[in-house]
C-alpha cells in the first residue's frame, strides 16, 4: 500500500513537470495568448487539488486550510480596494474568475507556496517562531521572481511597475502567520507534491523572466 502511494505521487510529479513544461511552451508563443486566460486557473485550481489531496486531510489540517484560504482573500481584496498592505496594484485578466476584483485562485495559492515552505523547513529542529520566520524569508525570496514574471504574464501590475517594499513586509508576515498557525495546529503532514510544485513553479517564473 505505501509503495502504491510513493508510485502516485511520483506520477503526480511527473505530471506536474510536464504541464509547466506544456505552460512554459504556451506562455512563450503568441498563438496560445486566448488560451492562457483559461488555462492558466484551470492548472492552477488542479495543481493546488492535488497537492491538497496528497494526505487524507484532518480536521486540523481543513481548518488551517479554509482559515488560510479566506484571510488571504480577504487581505488581498482589501490590499486591491485599499493600496495599503501590498501597495497600489489591480489584477490582470490571465488568472481566471474574479470576486471584488480578485481572482479566486489566488488564496489556493497563497496556501500552496506556503505549505510548500512549510515542507521544507518542517524538519527544522527548532521552535515555530523560528521555523515561521524562515518560511516567511522563503517566500519573499520566492516573491522577488513573481513580481518581475507576473506583470509579463498578465497576473498583475503594480502602480508605476514599481513593486514597494511594503509588498514584501506584507509577504513575510502572512507567511509568517500562516505558518505559525500550522505549526501550533501540530499538523502532520509530508508535502512532498507541494515541495515539487513550488520548484517547478519557481523554474516556470524563472524561464519567463529569462526568455519573454
């Protein structure tokens, strides 16, 4: 039964790699530009499925989940309404299904590069401030590549394509918190997929910025 499960994941991963391999190719040829719009939060409602889906989810592990879902909508729609926790920046069109301009997506994201962090920190033999504190730099070194990749790719713009240093402050102490939450909640699980996945990812922006 284990190794059954060492086997779907390995598929899992393959699968991945294969669709940001397919996502790099369509991102970099104009003829697919009507195309993204759709498959862009389609892979990335499945992606973040799947890596959700990787363990039997507990009940601590699905109130983290829709705890974090929501606060990080909520902050994102306040920071587009408002400018004051990430800085003056709106949505493109190329990540799908809006609610008060901001797209559904985006909060099963913000959960997927954090449990990704958390999985590669959670070995970590120290308290959870300290492991939270190195998530929250995890993401921000993460972030530094988004910001220059999203605005090429119609994820978002930030007023006078300038990204403030408020927008990292802002990315740290989500992350940090969310993290924090985790850890205390004690939940149990391996994130491997989210590991792979915030990889290929940080490989797909990577590629984006060299070549677009």
């Amino acid at each position: 039964m284990e190794r059954q499960k060492i086997k779907n994941k390995q598929l899992i991963m393959i699968g991945l790699g294969i669709f940001y391999l397919v996502g790099i190719y369509i991102h970099l040829n104009p003829v697919f530009s009507d195309l993204i719009k759709f498959l862009t939060p389609l892979f990335l409602m499945i992606s973040s499925i799947l890596v959700i889906l990787e363990e039997k989810p507990s009940r601590r592990f699905l109130v983290w989940l829709i705890s974090s879902y929501t606060i990080t909508t909520t902050i994102e729609v306040i920071g587009v309404k408002t400018g004051l926790i990430f800085g003056s920046y709106n949505y493109g069109e190329n990540l799908g299904l809006k609610i008060l301009d901001v797209p559904l997506v985006i909060g099963l994201n913000w959960v997927v590069l954090v449990l990704a962090s958390i999985g590669i920190v959670e070995k970590l033999k120290s308290t959870a401030i300290v492991r939270s504190f190195v998530v929250g730099l995890i993401m921000v070194l993460f972030d530094l590549l988004l910001e220059i990749a999203a605005p090429r790719l119609n994820y978002w713009f930030f007023e006078g394509w300038l990204v403030p240093v408020q927008n990292y402050l802002a990315w740290f102490l989500i992350s940090f918190v969310l993290s924090y939450f985790y850890f205390h909640s004690q939940i149990l699980r391996q994130n491997v997929i989210a590991k792979f996945n915030f990889l290929f990812q940080f490989v797909f922006f990577l590629l984006i910025v060299s070549l677009k």
